[in-house]
C-alpha cells in the first residue's frame, strides 16, 4: 500500500451515502495506482472541467426530452454528480465550488417554479416535463451534495435544503402521490430520491416516507399513467421502496417489465441501496429478501446474448446492454457490498469504467490484483411474480465448437404497462445476434424525428401484438383481445424446466388464460446430436381447444430465403393480412395453400444457413410476408417473417430449427449449405402424452413430453409404434 | 542467413515455372526462418496430408458445379499444386508421390473421356461442365508437374505429355477455338494453361499459341456464349495471351469487366506472367504495354472500400475483397517482379498467406525484416477502353476524424457481357459500409438452391438494367434500350476530373449514346467544409433533350427513415412501379404528387444519420419504393429505396447527401441527427455553364460548372446574382 504525499485528503464528518470514513481515506490514499479507477477518474476529469470551462448554466423550464432546456438540467445533474465524486477523492477545491454554485442555482430558482408548462405527463415535474426526471435530478443531486456537505456551513446548507432539498422531496411524495407511491419504476426512482436526501440531510422522516411509501395517498385504483399502466394496482397495500424490492422482482430477481426497463429500474434499486448500506448499515438493505437484489443483478446479467445485449422482450430497444451506465453501477455496488464474485469483474474490465466511490475502487482494485474470472451466462429459469407463482423464462443456453445458440422462451406474466401479448413467444439467438427475433419496442429513444423519441403509434398497434411474435396466434386475435387489464389480472404457467444434461436443455409451460377456451403447451428444447455440428431447436407446440380454431404460426427469421418446398403463390399485388391485431402491418407477399407433410424453409443470413422444418398437413397453408404495411411515418422495420397456418381444434406445431453450414463471400465457397433433417414427426398423441421423433441421415432423435404430470420422481410407460418406451420425470429424450 | 543442415534440397534440372535455380535454393535453405512463409506451409501442409490420408478420387465427369465430380476435380487440382510445392520446398518424397499419381490416374483416364455429358456450355470441356473449369485444372496441374518434373524418368514423363497434357491442351485451343481465341477472361484462362503446360514442357509451338492464339480459328461474329457475351467481336483481329494483355486493360489497367471479374481474371494474367519470367526472362512480360500487368493489380487494390472489398459494379457479388486467393497471388507477384512496393506488405499481412514459391518468400521475407508500409488507397481516375478513350471511373476519397468516405462514379464502356446498363451511376461508402448501393450481382455463386449458384433470371430483369441504379432513367426505359449490341458500341465520355485539392474532390462526366437524343451530364464532388464534421457529397446531374421525358432519379439506401419533408401518401396495397426495364421488381410504398422547393430525406444506418437535400420543383414526384415485386423464388434482396421524378425536357437534379451525427443504443444518445443543410439551389443555368449554392447553418458553398469546355487552362467569367465569379479550368468552388 503507497501513500502519496500529494494526495489531498479529506476527513469524513457526516454519514456518508458513498464512503464509510475508513473507505474514503482508502481510496484517497490509492486511488491513483489503480488503473481503471484512475482511467475513470481521467475521463471524468475531463469532461467535467470541460463543463467547468462552459459555464453553468440553469435555465427555465420549457423543453420537453431533446429540448435544450430538458438536455442541459440532465447535463447538470450528471456532471455535478462527477464533479462531487471528483472532489471527495481528490480534495480539488474547485469541484467543490462548482457543485454548491451549481446548487446555490437551483436554490434559488427551484421555489419560484410552478410544475412545467408540457401537460402531457400524468405527473408532470418541475424542471422537466415529468416527475420521472425530477426524481432522476435529485438522486445524482444527492450525491453531489453529499460530497461537499461537509465543506459546507450551517447557514449554506441550511439555504440549500430550505428552499431546494426539502421542497423538492416532498413535491415529489406529497405533492405528487400518483407518481410516489406506485409499484413501478417511477416510483423507484422517487423513493430512492427522496430517501437519498434524506440520508445526507439525516431527516429521519424523508427515509421513513422513502421506504415505506406515504402512508395516505388517495389514490384512484381506476387511474392510468401516460403509457396505460395503472397507479395503484386493486388490492396494492403497500408502497415505498421496501414494497418495490418485494413486489416489483420475483423472487429469482426477475422484474415485471423485463431486462430493458429491469436496467433501467436497477440505477436507483442499487444507487439508494448502497446509500443506505454506508449511511444506515444497520438496515442490512442487501440481505433484504433474501438478498434479492443481488438476484435481480444476476438475472439481469443473464438475460444477454453474447455480446451482453438484453434479450428485447417487451418494449425494448434492441442493443441495450451490461454496457450501459446502469449496469456499471449494478455490478461495482453488487460486488463491493455482495459476495465479490470474481466473475462480475470480467464484465467490469469490458465496461471498462467504474464509479468513482467506494464500490468501484473494490472493483478496480480486485481487477488489479488480478482476480478477474470470465462471467459464463448460465441456462437458467427465472420465475415471474412477486411469489415467483406467474409464469417465467427459461434462457436455454448451449456451445458447440466455435459458437454459441441461446433461446429465450417466455412463459411470464404481463409485464404491466410495457409488456407485449407474446405468451409462449420463443427468440433464438445465435454468437450475439438474433436468428429468431422479437420485434421489440417500435421506438427510437432520443430520435428526435420519431415522435420525440418517444413511443411510436405502431408499438401499440404491432410490437405489441402476439402476431409479432413467434408464438401461436389463435383466431387473429391478440392475447386477451389485447385488454391490458385481462392480461395483468393472468399469466402463463411453468411446467417443467431441465437444464441439467449435456444433450438435451428443456423447458415447457402452458397457458389456458390467452385465448378463452384454448389450451396451450409449448415445449422449446435444445438437442446436440454427434450428427449435427450445432445444437438443434425443437419446438412442440401443442394446442387445444373444444371449437375449431385458425392457429397461425409466425416466424420472424431474418436474411434471405434459399429455399421453400411447398408450391406457393407469390402475390402480383400485395395487400395486408388483416385489418387489426398487427396483421393490418404485415404485407402478405406470398401463400400456399396446400402443403407438404414435411414443409422445409431455408435461408441464410450472416454467412451462415438456417433451415426450419415441421410437420405440416395438406390442409395447412402458409404465408410469406413482410412487415410494413399501414405504416405511414415509416416507423416500422420492414423485416420478414413465413407463417404457418392450421384450421383445427385440436393440433400440434412440431418443428426443428437447424442452424448449418457457413458460406465466404472471398473464397466464395459454402458448407453444409443443406438440412440434414428428412422430417419430424409426431408419432404419439394422447391426453397425457405427446411425443416426436426427428429423422436425419444419420438416425432418429425421439422425445416424449408429458401433457398433465410433470413430477420428477413420477415415472411413466406408453407403447410407441409396438415399443415400450418408460421413463421417469416430465420428458423423455432418446437417440434412437 | 542461417543454412540449416535438416533441410533436403533438391536441385533444379530444368526451367521451371515457379523457380529458378537460384531462388529455389535460397527458399529451400531460408523458408524454415521467415514466418510467414513458414505459416502458409503449415497451412498447406495440413491440408494436403489430409488429402493425401483420404485418398487419391478421380471420378468419371458427371456433375455440374456443386456436384461431387466436379467439386473433386477442383480439389484435386486445389491440392495437386500445393503437394508439387510441398515437395518442391522441403524435398519430401511424399508429396511428389502424391501428385504423380493422380496425374497418372488423370493420364489413364483422359484418352477415354469425351466431351462433358451437360450441354449447357458453349464450350463443353472434359472434367468439367465447361472449358473455363478445365482450363483451371491445366493452370494448376502445370504447376504441380513443373514441380516433379525433375523427379520424373522420360518414360514417366512421356506417359503424362503424351496421354494428358498434350491433347489437354489441344483439347482447350484447337479443338475449342470459340474458347480458346475470344478477348475475354475465358480465353486467358485458356491461354494461360495451355502456355504454362507448354513452359513445363518447353513446347514451343504451344507456347507461342497461348501467346498469339489460333492463326485459324473460323468464328462466326454473330456467336454467342451462354451468357450473352460475343465470341468475337466485329474487327477483332488478334488473340492470344498479349492480345488478352493489350486489349482487355485500359491503359490505367482498368479491366472492361469490373473489379469482381478483374478478380477472378487476374490469376491467370499473374500465374502466366510469372511462370513467362521464370522461364523466359527474354520476354520481359512485365514490362509488356508500359507495365500493363503492374498496373491492373494497383488498379484493382485501389477498387476497394476502407474493408479492402471490391467496388461491386457490374455482375458483382459483394464483399469479394483482396483477402481473395487471387489477390494473395497478384500481390505477391507484384512485389517479387515488380517495384517491391512496400505498401504492398501491409497487404499481404492482411491476407495473413504467401505463395508457396520464389514471390511468396520475397514477401515474407521483406515483411520479416520490417519494411511493411501502409497502403494507403488513393482518390483516382481509370480511364476504360483498350486506348483510354471509353469513359472511365472516378474514385473520390475523403478521410475525416474517424473515418473517411468514398465516391464511385461510373462512366465506363458497358464491360461486355457481365456489364450493366448504370451510366453514370454512383455508390457511396463510409468505413467500409455502402451508405448508397449498387446491387451488385442477383446470383449467390456456389449456394445450390439458388439455381445452382449460377446466375439469376433477376439479374437480367432487375440487377443490370438502369433503374437498379443510383442514376437518371428516362421514360422508364433502359440505357440503350437494354441492348446489349448497341451497348457494346457506345460509352460515356469523362469530362474532367480533380482530386488534387484539400477541400473539394470532383469528377464529371457526359453521356449521350445511354439514351437516344438526350444528353446528359453528372457531376460528383466530394467537399469537406468546417461547418460539417465530415465531407458533403454534392451531385449535380444535368439532363438535356429536344423533348419533354421524364427523369427519374432512384437513390438506393439502407436503413431506416425517419424523416421526408413532402407531403407523400403511404399506399394501402402495394403494386409494382411499371412492367419492365426493373420498375416490374419494385414495390411502390409511398409517393408524392408535389414537392417543396427543397426535398430533404433522413434516415439512420449503422448508428449514423444520413439526410439527401435536393433541388426540387413543385411539379416533381418522389416515390418511396422496395425491392423484390415480381421475384417468385425470393432472389431478390427487400432493400428499399426512393426516387425524384420529373417530367422536362431540360432539368438541372442537384443534390447534397450528408452523413451526420451517431447513436449508441447503449446511452441512447444522439448526437447530430439533423441536417446542417438548409437548401441547394441551381443559381445559373445557360449553355456554357451550370452553378448550384449549397446553403446552411454557417454559410454558402458556390460550385460552378462548365458544360462545354473543360480545359485545365482556360479562363471563364460570369454574373451570378450581379456579382461577377471569374475562374481557369473546368469548375470553380468557393465558400462563400
Ligand atoms: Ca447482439
Ligand atoms: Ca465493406
Ligand atoms: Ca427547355
Ligand atoms: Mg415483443
Ligand atoms: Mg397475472
Ligand atoms: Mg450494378
Ligand atoms: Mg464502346
């Protein structure tokens, strides 16, 4: 351990949300021998001073998001937070003074404000245009003046707090219930605002309302946000930030509106978090639940694809990632105060920046002492609802030599107000990039052009819809008939979940709730096979109903299509496939309406060969399409999608997905460009029973499903084709 | 030099190919040492004795390409020339083992084969579908003899000359005339075998016939290849090797074809050239027409975007790059027998191989000592035509903080048959990317399902004509009607070109033979100014006719819009926008019926921003279109586009393109997402003259154009907007 003597130090005197004293004097004494602690701090530096040099500047509010004055209050917060951190570990006086001129701005404008004039918002703010930001400002203003506070009088503290500090917290609890006091993630980011304050200013009353909520808050179980999500759920009893950590994760740390606005939510989970740990220890905030938080940081970490990107379930715009800032907070707080998993630190060194606190001076250090491990995302289920009953998502992960397959099977709840009516939807995605897709929001964050950046019209009327995704489509219809208040009341159910053998990784579930009267199971399972060079995807979708349904099959590939063994038609003219539910957006470019009774499709895309093969009747039919009708503004992605399309009451969906082969564009020579799979078929139906076999060249792959009893000690005998076949457990995989 | 005394050597007994006495010693000593060359045997190795341990295959000719006998035949001349290396460089008995005795079971077979059972060749060849593949073969089985040559006892060699490789080469020249005697790459190939057999076996008379061609060859002019191509073109009097030389390179070594064909033809221009210079110095080959052979292969890496992958104008399949086999070849070639260019080692540690002979080590070797320099490509003219005077190609490149962007404007001859219909098109590049396309080829060379790898009808009905082009299309209809015999006879003109100032690069170029009675004239610039962060693209494209025609003007980009500033109407079906010359294959999405007087389109590719500002009169229409109407078996890629229309007689298409700005799905920043510019107007307009202003945020740029007179050294005068611009030379730019 060095000790500089040109360190500056500075003594702690009041309990701190980002160091402990003894954690401060660390720090200040070594923060420079640690190169990615000192990388950070570099860059801090100099976009900050670049700041210093501009000027401050504190304007009226007027702007919505992308407006200048909206953009500069952002710019502030984040650079004051910088410019604190950045004179608590260096001493340097003129961080200092920024950050209290900065305030002493705000202080003086805040009390002449009324809310801002944009009405849009359902709780509108008072530098932006809705709270939302406002609880973001307080909780980076926070941290800013907790780093000067002890540089600070009385008589300057006291004209911070009396006409900022305090009216603000209590504008955005008291004054604004519906927007504090919601299971939600605004409300996280209100509670962390307001107790965060609280802490530096040691108001005893600002944490207690931060934690638990208001205690009387008025509110309408009938009211709806901007977005359609309802402020107070029938039967919600508690609010504050204690309910968030019980109510808004499942209890495998899943949240509710999945891994996009999961990031989003989990800056001030951990930021107020890792407050509370330094300034009130005695709350044990991260054993809370079990440690819940900690989990919902793994999950999240689980929930990418190769490359670190979130699978974009629900509205989510694609390439979000464990890059984001969000997540650099996550894992600096999760591994400094959690159990210093030396796997977070790889994450760590490809983010390449930590916080410039405690939490990342742990990592930075740990980094170089050289105890970083490689962090291998793992096959997991992560059950949804706040008592983990509703549903889940199975992440199916496996490698083969050169790469990587994972699918992502969704069998959750709604996801309030940001989830898509996707039940049963499955996206495969193949070394980072998607080979199956979900479409994902139809949004472009901070695309001015795009409606501001804000929700596009046609997120409601297709990204939303169950015909944008991979799931079966009863009827034409939507899940629900696409009533949000349907689907936040239901949810999809487990069945059972085996990630546990080398050849075979399963998960089924089932879901009556969807389509009234309709019952439906889903088992997704990926197969390696010495005969196949990589892992094969088999979906058996099986579906059920007293009545004669249509049960449309989409599947959104991506690339160019090589080959399609049915006769089709391809349509002179095109016109949509219908007049609501999404279908109003997709262009029916082609259709057979007869098929084959093993139809194959093969394309490429990225170099390499996709081939997708089901059993199919001569009945069924199949379509050809494109996304991208009744789009006027352009918002949609004009991908392409194939689907297949049965009239029956009772039918199972049985494919294989192969990924083969490889194409080069410079030696101009292509591998395995051919399906090795002849077919699939479903060679036993029974209430109890389905099972499939998968012919190819080289032999059979069968797989045997239960229907009704997925015990795993219970055990099981059927006759297949004059073969007893016996097994114990929910399924049954063989080689033939 | 360290002289390792493991290593066999082996001494050169008569003139080889691949070496002379001297080099093959000093590789044979020296190769173990250099590691490059060291890698590439490795490489080689590896592979070989893996053939070597599967066995020798030499199956009777049955297939077409892709098929086994055909694919077995490649990789038996693939490996044949690899092992006559092996054991030409390290003296292992195996390798010259292996190669004598596939060329004995060739020798066995040949007298028994008649011509391919396909019909589908003009000229039929023996182990192939056609010629060209058997030419290959002989190219490649040339060197793996010239390697045992020395090995082999008159008998053994008289078994080989007299069974294969004589009547072989009879077989491709004599015997084939309508192959061996065109002005094509087909016949360089032929030429190049048969000459190349004839050095191995220092016969004469079939040296001089690959050099000069058949005296006697009886074609008929009005003949045909299967692909459309002449056999002989009308005045053609000569063939043969130096033919090939003189007559498919313009002077600047630009090859008629494009570089995807220049590729694929520069192998057997270098393999010949080179095995000429080992064998028969006297002919000094490289010197050949002013170092014609020299300058085709600076041409080609030149014809590269910043990824090194060709320009794909013409029949070209994209991302064919100089990582290609034949490029490995050209470039070591070119170093050893040219001006050991030391950029050309940067290359060459790209492509991460050498040859296995005398020019691969002077690569390694130069790499080993360090005198790699970067090559740097350059912002460039060819010229087209055997004598420079048929138009050309201009290459604009501009680089800028982080990146650069390139321009390619065509304003060639038609390259015969794998030529398209694009006078005066143009793409656009950014860091590697195609910001503005040209399709390139509709054929996926060597992926079976799309008809056997070979070409597409679509490429015929989309892919060449006009409309698939970023260039003016009048009244719907194709340059020259789509005729590929009056194309053949006419060419664009260049007008000028200048790429020696800092701010401002600019070709221009005339055409009047694309369209009967119009005259039509394009102007391409590259301009970097202050006021933007990177260079403006500015295209000025003046169209001239006696009568009113309508000019549409089709702008080919990718990615998503976000924003047109007309007033257009999205369509609730989708038709095709015509019924031939390729409106047939595209969809018409969206159109205007009136414009503003400033048409401005944004959209966002690649984490970019990219907006098109043009000069528009009320009475255009703007179309926004898809590919892929009319495409039964999905050949066509969905890419989008839109097109300005007007109906005129004269009309003046001014634009600018911008590329502006980033954004990071990670922070959901964005920066830059609008045009900087506010208008471009044509301020002048007479006979002699055309002058646009291009407006925005900071100021005014001033291009003026000559229309008539383009010479360096004259000087002109006139009044725009009372204000007097005098100015030498064909242009003149100021930033007002
Ligand atoms: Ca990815
Ligand atoms: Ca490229
Ligand atoms: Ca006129
Ligand atoms: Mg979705
Ligand atoms: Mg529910
Ligand atoms: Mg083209
Ligand atoms: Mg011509």
């Amino acid at each position: 351990v060095s000790c500089d003597s040109e360190h500056k130090t500075t003594t702690l005197k009041h309990k701190s949300i980002l160091f402990t004293a003894a954690s401060l004097s660390t720090v200040q004494e070594q923060y420079s021998s640690v190169q990615l602690f000192q990388q950070s701090m570099d860059q801090a530096i100099k976009e900050v001073d670049a700041q210093i040099a501009n000027g401050i500047e504190v304007p009226i509010p007027k702007d919505l998001a992308g407006g200048y004055t909206h953009e500069r209050h952002k710019l502030n917060y984040l650079t004051m937070q910088r410019a604190g951190k950045l004179y608590r570990v260096t001493g340097e006086e003129k961080y200092a003074v920024y950050v209290h001129d900065m305030l002493r701005e705000y202080a003086e404008m805040f009390p002449t404000l009324d809310r801002h004039p944009s009405e849009k918002s359902y709780s509108r703010g008072k530098l932006f245009w809705q709270c939302l930001n406002d609880a973001n400002w307080l909780v980076y203003a926070s941290q800013a003046y907790d780093c000067i506070y002890d540089r600070l009088n009385a008589d300057e503290k006291a004209f911070l707090e009396t006409n900022l500090f305090r009216p603000y917290a209590n504008f955005l609890s008291i004054e604004t219930p519906q927007f504090f006091n919601r299971i939600h993630n605004h409300s996280t980011w209100a509670n962390a605002g307001v107790g965060m304050i609280g802490l530096v200013m040691n108001d005893t009353v600002l944490v207690k309302r931060a934690l638990y909520g208001l205690e009387e808050d008025g509110l309408d179980t009938a009211a709806k946000d901007n977005d359609g999500g309802s402020i107070k759920e029938e039967g919600q009893e508690r609010a504050g930030f204690l309910a968030q950590m019980d109510l808004l994760f499942s209890p495998d740390g899943f949240y509710a509106e999945g891994p996009y606005y999961q990031r989003y939510a989990i800056y001030p989970f951990m930021v107020f978090a890792a407050s509370l740990q330094n300034a009130r220890p005695d709350l044990k905030i991260f054993e809370h639940r079990d440690g819940i938080l900690s989990k919902a940081v793994y999950a999240l970490l689980n929930l990418t694809d190769s490359n670190g990107e979130f699978y974009p379930i629900n509205d989510a715009q694609k390439g979000m990632s464990y890059y984001s800032r969000e997540l650099v907070s996550a894992v600096d707080i999760i591994y400094h105060f959690g159990d210093q998993n030396p796997e977070l630190l790889s994450i760590a060194e490809k983010q390449g920046r930590v916080l410039l606190d405690v939490t990342g001076f742990s990592v930075a250090e740990a980094i170089s002492q050289g105890k970083t491990q490689a962090f291998v995302p793992k096959s997991m289920e992560l059950k949804d609802g706040a008592d983990g009953s509703e549903g889940g998502l199975a992440i199916l992960r496996m490698n083969h030599t050169g790469g990587d397959l994972n699918a992502v099977f969704k069998y959750t709840a709604q996801g309030m107000g940001h989830g898509h009516y996707d039940k049963l939807s499955y996206s495969l995605f193949e070394n980072g990039e998607e080979v199956l897709q979900d479409y994902g929001v139809s949004r472009f964050v901070n695309i001015e052009q795009k409606n501001g950046g804000g929700y596009l019209k046609e997120n409601k009327t297709f990204a939303k819809q169950t015909v944008a995704h991979n799931t079966v489509v009863v009827n034409q219809t939507t899940n629900y008939g696409a009533d949000i208040d349907v689907a936040n009341k239901r949810h999809s159910d487990r069945f059972f979940f085996d990630a546990s053998k080398k050849n075979i990784q399963i998960a089924s579930a089932k879901d009556t709730g969807a389509y009234d009267g309709v019952r439906m199971q889903r088992t997704i399972a990926l197969i390696a096979d010495s005969s196949f060079a990589k892992p094969l995807l088999v979906d058996v979708f099986d579906i059920d109903s007293d009545e004669i349904n249509t049960y449309d099959l989409p599947c959104y590939y991506f690339g160019q299509l090589l080959l399609a063994n049915m006769v089709y038609e391809t349509r002179a003219t095109l016109a949509p496939m219908g007049d609501q539910f999404g279908y109003q957006h997709l262009w029916e470019v082609a259709k057979a309406d007869k098929l084959p009774n093993q139809t194959k499709v093969t394309w490429m895309n990225n170099q390499q060969f996709y081939s997708w093969t089901a059993s199919t009747d001569t009945s069924d039919e199949f379509l050809f399409g494109r996304i991208g009708a009744n789009d006027p503004k352009f918002n949609l992605r004009a991908d392409p999608m194939f689907m297949l399309r049965r009239k029956a009451d009772h039918a199972v969906f049985a494919s294989v997905l192969e990924s083969h082969g490889s194409y080069s564009a410079v030696s101009e020579l292509s591998e395995d460009a051919f399906s090795k799979v002849t077919g699939i078929d479903v060679i036993y139906q029974s209430d109890d029973y389905t099972a499939v076999q998968i012919r190819h060249e080289g032999g059979t792959l069968q797989l045997v499903l239960c229907r009704n009893d997925s015990a795993a000690d219970q055990s099981h005998e059927i006759t297949i084709e004059s073969k007893k076949v016996s097994w114990t457990g929910a399924y049954d995989y063989q080689v033939m």
